[in-house]
C-alpha cells in the first residue's frame, strides 16, 4: 500500500520531538510515551512472593472454560466518565474520556481475581447514559454485568453510577468499551490485561498496542449519517497507535483547530530480548493491517485463545479481535525501525479511498532501541504484503493449545443471512434473518427471561433467538452483502469449523481442535447466497444468559446488525439479578421521564409499548 501524504510529511520531518505535551494528545494517559510502564509476568499477590497465582496451571494441561485458580484477589477501580477536549493527531475535537484518559485506564490483573469497577455518569453537555461491556469475558454466573444497555440492564443515567464486579474467568488481551450507541468512537475504551500460563517464552511485555481508526466529527454526528436517506458510508480521517498519530492541518474542516506534528507513539526494544506485543483493533469501523520493518512476528494467542505459534510478516485484525505476538529484538542496540498499522482501504468502507492528501489511512509508531536517539526519524522501509483477502488468516494457520473439539452434531443448528435494503421508512439498514434490531433502554431482555418472559411478542425487533435448553449452538452464517463483517459473540469463545465464500459444504477445519475465538470475521458477499460470504461458529450453551452475537463495525450495528441469543433458559430463570441492576432501570425510567433522549440508531430507540408490557416484566417504563 503506498504512503500518503501524511506519512510522507512524518518521514521527511529532522526529528521526532512533538509539538503537543501527551496532556494535550492524550490527557492523563501515558500510553505512546516512553514512560508508558512494561507489565510484569504477573500482578503481585500477597502470601505467594514465589510462586504463581495459577499454580502448576498450564496452557496444555487447563482447561480455562472448567477451571480457575482460587484465592484470586479482588482489584477495584474507579472509573468517572466525562467530556473533554483532546487532540490524539493535532485536530482538536470534544471526546468522552475516563479518568481524563485517552485510551483509557489500562487493567491489569491475575487469571483467577475479581475486577470491581464502579462506573460514574458525568457526561454532560449534553447529557447522556452509558455502560461498559467487558469484552471477550464470559461472565459466567454473572451475565447482568456484561454491560450491554436494553440487554443485560438499563444505561447508567446521568449523575448516577454502577458497580461492574466478576471473574477475570479467561486470561490474555482484552478490551473494555462503551456499549452505548457508537459512544466508543468518541475516546471510551481501554485495554484489560489478565496475566496467566505462558504458551511462548519471552522477556519482556511490552503491553497493549490500541489501533484505532480515528475521525474528526462526533460520534452522535456520525451516527446520524450512517442513519440518514442514502446517506454515504463513513469515512475516517486517521489513523491511531495507542492514541497518537499526525494530521496534514491544510485539510482540516469544519474549522476545527489543529496542530502540525502532534506528535508519535514511541516503544522501546531491548537488543537480543523477545518482546510480547498485545494487539488489539479498538476501532469503528476500519480493518488493520499491522507490521513492524525489519521484523517478523509469532503469533502466540488469538483473542483470549492461545495458539501454536506460527510465525508471519502482517497481522490482520478486525474490530474487537486481538492477537499477542513475540518479536525478537534482531536490531542493533543504537537503531531504530517503524512500526507501522494500515487500515485495508479494500475491505472497509470508512477508510479513505485512495488515500487522499486530506487524510490517513496509515499509522506510525517509532520502535528505539536502548542505544538509539529517542527523538531520530527511522529510516526503515515498510514491509511488503500484497492484496490480501478481507478476512483472518488460513483456520489452518491457527490451532489452540488446549484441544476443545466441536461436535459433529449440535443439539441446534441456526442459518442467518445478513442482508442491507431500505426499510419502512425508507433508511437503509441491516438486517439477519430479515429483522433490524432496535434496542429498548426502557427494559432489560435479561430480566424478561429471568422471568419467564421468552416470547418477545411485544417487539419483534428485538431480534430474540430462543435456543432453550439445547446443549449446543451451531451459526451458519451468510453474508449477501459486499463487505466483510467483525462477527462478536458475548459470554463464549466459539469454534470457528469453517469459513469462506459460496455455500458450506459441511468440511469442518481441525474438527478435534478448530480455531477459538470471540471475534470472526465473515467475508464480503454477493447479493444471492451462492455468492455469500460464510462462517460456522459453534459453542456449548453451558453460560445462561442473554448474549449479543453482532458486527463489531459501529455503524453497523447502528443500522440494526445485531441478534440477541438466550440459551439454558431453565437455569436462567433460577439466577438472582442483583438489586443494583435493576436500579439502573428505576434511575433510568426517571431520567427519561424527565429527559428527551435523542434516540436516532439502533442502540437509541426507546418506544413507549403502553400496556402491552406485562407488570410481571418490567424494571421501569417511561410514562
């Protein structure tokens, strides 16, 4: 992929030295500076001064969906949320922001421990909700913490706020953002490490690398785009590693303020050591193509899912999916190379086509090594990777550790087509199996089930999948629309038997030990489903609970791509939801009471179903 302009400004700069202090880049966050802490093998835990939290758990002998280490301690943050103005590449814009932030907070805790958030709403002007979803973390025995507003509780109302507490249950990279409309295109994300067996030897953790694709306007603007007549795609306007990136000033709009050379990330290598690297896509919208000159890298864990190392020049990830890898430090000990993410401008629409002057779809970041100027301008050369398909690599590139083999005969198999047209109202929007979701923040799908309530004749749009008390799911999924989709379970890591183009045939890849993870993503199809792009997930319905299978693109689950599952629906009805939960229903019912919220996507619609809601069921309604 050839460099734009912006690119080309940074390689022709004399130094390195940013014009912005990281308070204005960044806030209070130190990620992307050289004063960004490596993480230690794992979190100090009192009474154990030699051994390891998990004990003599490995990656081969462990099954993390049946085991977890005991006497895990328990970590509390405090997380208050609210606007502030920063400008990651130069470009000044508002943004939501946790503790000052941007990424925010980094937590990091043992496999085994008990993370304790308490959330706090101080967004303002306006007013919003909000809620955190813990990605990729099964909560198991606590599904009404996974943090998805309409689904496993009501949004948090302004000036209240929300206690999240569960099981660090898997252990690797993960990520925590808002599930709010697109709120998390607006800064509302941070990386979650959870330290556990190592499946590759290596010496130093580098830490969490956050790519992120990165645009100017607000996100309620954004959305409003995606959800207007004919509206055209979404475009970003740049590109992120961990927060920081450059912008050519000459093509900001809007009359927004904006600052040349604001400034790079910068990580430093130790010559001769192996370093883990933890790479997460925490974007909108845009597929990353990530590098390092001079390098290669092993890949050692898909998203909480380690796997047999295999070396390669370029990761792809999605949105949502992470992958850990181990590069050697092969460099002398005064050089210094780039690294470099490119969000794919053939597979995602919001990316800049083309890649014009006015914007990048390229992110660069300075690796120095001990030796070398931490302000000189590498002058490496990118490494070459061709055209390469809109989807993850080979499933037969990618096989766990721990085997965990995927039945031939699911107890329930389930086709989904995913499709896009005009609907009523003539807005273009996405459907799976004919329906757009459309979310109600007055209600709690979770609490409905709890209690019975598994019909859903009150909203169809609700996109309910009832699987009962089956023993296993199998998704088939087509995609009959002309571009690929990051697809996210919650609560699971799922098998992923098969992927590709046209329609499955049955063959399973590594049907005793298939690629896991809880991101995939599914190819760019044709109109007809001969032509679909398809993958066929599967995973035991052991976790009851209400969970969100959904693209991970922010617009497009603004535009209703998005179905909610229940599964083990006689145990579910059994589980005690937690009064505080349903306090955010009650706290919400008298917000909007009160409040118009401004409800224009598919996370933001709140309809008034007068009594067709039975007492039984509800939290709160709006009156």
């Amino acid at each position: 992929m050839a460099a734009s302009a912006v690119v080309n400004g940074i390689l022709a700069l004399n130094s390195l030295v940013p014009a912005l202090p990281q308070s204005a880049t960044n806030g209070n966050s130190n990620l992307g500076t050289l004063q960004a802490p490596t993480l230690p093998l794992f979190v100090a835990t009192p009474n154990l001064p030699d051994g390891l939290p998990w004990g003599t758990a490995t990656v081969a002998n462990t099954n993390p969906y049946t085991t977890t280490p005991g006497g895990g301690q328990t970590h509390s943050y405090q997380f208050n949320i609210a606007r502030g103005n920063i400008q990651p590449d130069g470009v000044n814009r508002s943004v939501l922001l946790v503790n000052g932030e941007f990424p925010a907070p980094t937590i990091e805790v043992n496999w085994g421990d008990t993370i304790s958030v308490e959330v706090c709403n101080q967004i303002t002007g306006p007013e919003e909700g909000t809620a955190l979803h813990w990605h990729g973390i099964l909560q198991t025995l606590t599904p009404w913490y996974d943090g998805v507003p309409s689904v496993q509780q009501c949004p948090i109302a302004p000036g209240k706020c929300f206690t999240y507490t569960f099981l660090a249950d898997l252990y690797g990279t993960t990520w925590y953002h808002s599930h709010y409309s697109a709120q998390y295109n607006a800064g509302l994300l941070g990386a979650l490490i959870i330290h556990g067996p190592k499946n590759v030897p290596y010496d130093i953790d580098v830490g969490p690398v956050l790519l992120t694709d990165w645009y100017h306007e607000d996100y309620f603007s954004l959305v409003e785009q995606t959800m207007t007549v004919g509206a055209p795609p979404v475009k970003s306007d740049n590109n992120l590693i961990n927060g920081k990136m450059n912008f050519d000033c000459a093509f900001v709009t809007n009359g927004q303020h904006c600052t040349p050379n604001a400034g790079l990330s910068k990580f430093q290598f130790q010559s001769g050591k192996a370093h883990r690297l933890r790479l997460i896509n925490a974007g909108s919208e845009g597929l990353q193509r990530f590098t390092i000159d001079g390098h290669t890298m092993t890949v050692m864990a898909n998203d909480f899912v380690p796997v047999k190392p295999y070396t390669t020049d370029v990761i792809t990830l999605g949105i949502g999916q992470r992958t850990d890898v181990i590069v050697q430090a092969t460099g002398p000990p005064n050089s210094s190379f780039w690294m470099r993410s490119d969000i794919d401008i053939n597979c995602s629409f919001n990316s800049i086509t083309n890649d014009p002057p006015n914007g990048s779809s390229h992110a660069l970041a300075a690796i120095y090594y001990e030796d070398a100027n931490t302000n000189e301008v590498p002058t490496t050369t990118a490494t070459p990777y061709g055209d390469l398909a809109c989807a993850n690599d080979p499933l037969s590139e990618t096989t766990p550790f721990f085997p965990f083999p995927a039945t031939s005969n699911p107890a329930v198999t389930q086709e989904i087509e995913i499709t896009f047209g005009r609907n009523a109202t003539n807005f273009s929007v996405f459907s799976m199996n004919g329906e757009s979701f459309r979310a109600n923040y007055d209600y709690s799908i979770l609490a409905l089930a709890n209690q019975g309530n598994l019909s859903y004749p009150l909203d169809p749009e609700w996109n309910v999948f009832d699987f009962g008390n089956n023993a296993s799911i199998r998704l088939v999924v087509y995609n009959l629309f002309p571009a690929s989709h990051p697809m996210h379970l919650h609560g699971h890591n799922f098998n992923v038997l098969a992927e590709g183009t046209g329609i499955w045939d049955g063959t399973i890849t590594h049907q005793q030990n298939t690629q896991r993870r809880d991101v995939q993503i599914i190819r760019p199809g044709g109109s007809v489903k001969a032509q679909a792009g398809y993958i066929v997930l599967q995973y035991n319905a052991d976790n009851p609970g209400v969970w969100p299978f959904h693209c991970h693109i922010a617009w497009h689950v603004s535009a209703g791509l998005y179905i909610n599952t229940v599964e083990s629906v006689s145990l579910l009805e059994k589980r005690v939801i937690p009064q505080s939960v349903q306090q955010t229903c009650t706290d919400w019912g008298v917000y909007a009471h009160n409040d118009v919220v401004d409800e224009i996507d598919s996370g933001l619609k709140d309809r008034d179903l007068g009594g067709l809601m039975p007492e039984s069921a509800k939290w709160t309604r709006r009156s």
